[in-house]
C-alpha cells in the first residue's frame, strides 16, 4: 500500500510540478498534496465524499460505550 502512495505522490506532484527550486518548495507542495489528499478528494468506495468527513461522520455515529471497548 505504501509503495502505491509514494508513486501516487511522485507522479502527480514530483514530476508533474518540477522541476524544483528548493527544498522549502517541495516541502511546500507536499504539505497542499497531503492536505488535498486527507481532505479534499473525493473517494468513490465512500460515497465520493472526502476521507475526512467519512471518517467525521463514522466517529459521530459511535456510543461513548463503544469507543471505550
């Protein structure tokens, strides 16, 4: 899994968005991909909603009870 998020990542940044200034600017750029990534994208498996507000709405749903197991 690991391996098809760091070719994920090269492809649609490192390559894509090079070739680079400096280190700040891959840095920069990496910060606004894994923001997008996280919050953003829509993921069809989920219903197209973003990662995040799946995951925002599975916590909200949950008992107290049941986080405590």
């Amino acid at each position: 899994m690991a391996e098809t998020i760091n070719g994920l990542y090269k492809a649609e940044v490192i390559h894509r968005r090079g070739p680079w200034r400096s280190y700040e600017a891959v840095e920069y750029a990496t910060l606004e991909w894994v923001d997008w990534f996280n919050n953003h994208r829509l993921l069809e498996p989920i219903g197209n909603i973003p990662p995040a507000e799946a995951e925002a709405a599975y916590y909200a749903v949950l008992t107290p009870a049941t986080m405590a197991a």
